[in-house]
C-alpha cells in the first residue's frame, strides 16, 4: 500500500510538471516591435496608394472636363494646341481617349492653317500646327504619327490645287450669277478667309432683291469673317468695306456702321492704302506656275464714300477724315469730293413751262 502511494504521488508530479511544457505551444507569440512597424509602414504604403489613385483619377477628370471645352474653342489654333497637349497628358492613363484628341486636333489644326493662309503665295501652303500636332503625336503613338505624315505630304500640293480650282470656280460663278454654285462653294469651297468674306459680300447682292433675309445672312456671315482677320491685316478693313458696299443693296439703313467698322479696322492697319482692291492666288506644280489676279473694287474706299457722299455729304466728310492712314484718307477724300461735283444740275424749266 505504501508503495502503490509513492507511485500516485510521483505519477501527479509528473503530470503538474509536465502540463506548462505542453501548454506553452497554445499561448500567442508576444508581439514584438520590429513586426508593428512593418505592418504600420505596409498600411501606410497602401493609404498612400489610394491617395495616389484619387488625385490620379481626379487629373485625369479634369483633362476630360477640359478637353470638352476646348472642343468649343472658336480659335481653332488653341483648339488644336489645346487637344493636342490634353492628348499628351492622358495618353499614359488613357492612351485611347488621347488617340482620339490627337485626331481631333489634327482637324483642328488644318483648318487653323487654312485660315492663316490669308494670301496663297509660292510654295507649300502653312503646314506649321499641323506639324506640331504630328511632332507630339509622334512621342506617343508612332502609326499615327506615320498617318498624320502621310495626310501633310499628300495634301500639301493637293489642297493648293483644290483651292486654286475653287476659286476660279468662286470667282466664276459671280461673273455668271450662279447663285446657287456661290453658295455651295461658300459652305464646303477652299477659300481664304477674304476669298470667303468677297464670296460671301457678292452673293449677298446677287441675292438683294430676290431674297433679303438670305442676304443679310450672308452679310453677317462675312462681317464675322472679316473680324476675325487679324487687327494688324490689311485685309480686315478691305473685308469690312465689301460688306458696307454690299449693306448699300440689302439693307442701306446699316451702311454707316459698316463704314465705321471699315474705318476703325483700317486705322489699325499700317499696310492698308484703300485702292489695292485686288485678290491674288497662285499654284506651284512641277510642271509650271500658275498666278491669277483678280480685281475687287469693292475692297477700296472710293466706291463706298462716294455713294455715302450722295446720301449724307456731312457725315461722309467726317468718316473719311476719321481714317488716319494718309492714303486711305486721300482716297476717301477725293472720292467724297468727286462724287459730288459729278452731280448733275437739275433740268432748268423752259420759258414755255414758265408761261
């Protein structure tokens, strides 16, 4: 009996001894502080992530929200720059959405050019935003890139060609009366921008009396036209006297502000001498070079003073000595003076009348 005691003392020591050794495995790992740091620096490196993704979705929000009005733009040269860099800038998020701003300010860009083609000269029409367009394009997308070259090189002489037969055609079809060949050129025509302001001024009294409203419409058409030629552009005052001469046969109660318009324009303009009317194009090919000058008298001031004479003498007197230019003033000058000693003394009655 004292043995089988012992035994049960000893078996129960054993088993308090060797219960903390088995229990141990089950109690956590004390944390140590190597372990928090690097969970705090991982939750930070994620937090900074998402911040990241936040101010990256919000910039290229923005992109999109300003693309959308850049599209609006009415100076198409900032359209095109404008596009063009908004392309750029999304291209590493949203190369798609910025392929598609590329091709759009590429248009944006040829119809800039166009414009600033104000007097078609020799050699290759103005192809310097285009050009810029390709150059950014280019760092981004080069099959696009090669596309944008190909459309330079193919329209360069191209569209010269088809300008230079536009406005032979433009030109013709006022010789002829063509009223409705005036307007199809005028709505899709390689033109100028004072090719189109002339267009738009001679169909507009062609049109005079059979169809007033169209007509004022089309005067309105080419005043916007003619002001959106630069203010320093000879151009600009000869554009705004076609549209006073034209405002003469469709509504003459408007011909004094047309004529003012015309003065102000002119005295910003250095080069303007009021009696070059005249509208000059020309084409290279390489056969030969063609040059056509065609005469727009109604670009000068003579005709428009001397017609302002006979209805307000006064007031002509005060606008033509409003033009600062020497010349121009001259001209309109004499014009005011000539139109008035041209007039005719009325029919003196007869001695029978006076019986």
């Amino acid at each position: 009996m004292r043995l089988s005691h012992i035994a049960a003392v000893s078996a129960a020591c054993v088993v308090l001894c060797a219960s903390p050794v088995h229990a141990q495995p089950a109690t956590s790992k004390p944390k140590t502080p190597t372990d928090a740091a690097g969970r705090d620096k991982t939750s930070a490196m994620a937090e900074a992530e998402r911040a990241r993704e936040a101010r990256q979705e919000q910039a290229r929000a923005l992109l999109f929200s300003l693309s959308g009005e850049a599209r609006s733009f009415r100076d198409q040269t900032l359209r095109a720059r404008s596009l063009a860099r908004i392309a750029d800038a999304l291209w590493p998020v949203a190369a798609e959405q910025g392929r598609v701003l590329f091709r759009e300010a590429w248009e944006a860009a040829g119809r800039a050019d166009r414009e600033s083609e104000q007097t078609l000269t020799l050699g290759e029409p103005s192809l310097h935003l285009r050009r810029d367009v390709l150059t950014l394009a280019a760092r981004r997308d080069r099959p696009l890139a090669e596309e944008f070259l190909q459309k330079l090189l193919t329209t360069s002489r191209c569209a010269r060609a088809r300008a230079w037969v536009d406005w032979v055609l433009a030109f013709r079809a006022v010789e002829k009366k063509q009223t409705e060949a005036a307007l199809e050129l005028i709505a899709g025509g390689e033109l100028t921008r004072i090719q189109r302001v002339w267009l738009l001024t001679q169909t507009a009294k062609l049109l005079a009396k059979t169809d007033h409203e169209k007509a004022q419409s089309l005067l309105d058409d080419a005043r916007s036209e003619a002001r959106r030629l630069d203010r320093l552009d000879p151009d600009r005052p000869r554009g705004l006297l076609a549209v006073a001469n034209a405002q003469r046969l469709v509504e003459p109660s408007r011909v004094w502000d047309a004529v003012a318009d015309a003065v102000e324009a002119a005295n910003s303009a250095d080069g303007f001498t009021g009696e070059d009317g005249r509208l000059a194009s020309n084409v290279n090919s390489k056969d030969r070079i063609m040059k056509r000058t065609d005469s727009a008298p109604d670009f000068d001031v003579a005709g428009v003073f001397g017609e302002a004479a006979r209805t307000d003498l006064e007031r002509a007197i005060q606008l033509a000595r409003g033009l600062k230019g020497e010349a121009p003033r001259t001209s309109a000058v004499i014009a005011v003076a000539r139109a008035v000693l041209s007039e005719k003394a009325a029919p003196r009655p007869s001695a029978a009348s006076k019986d």
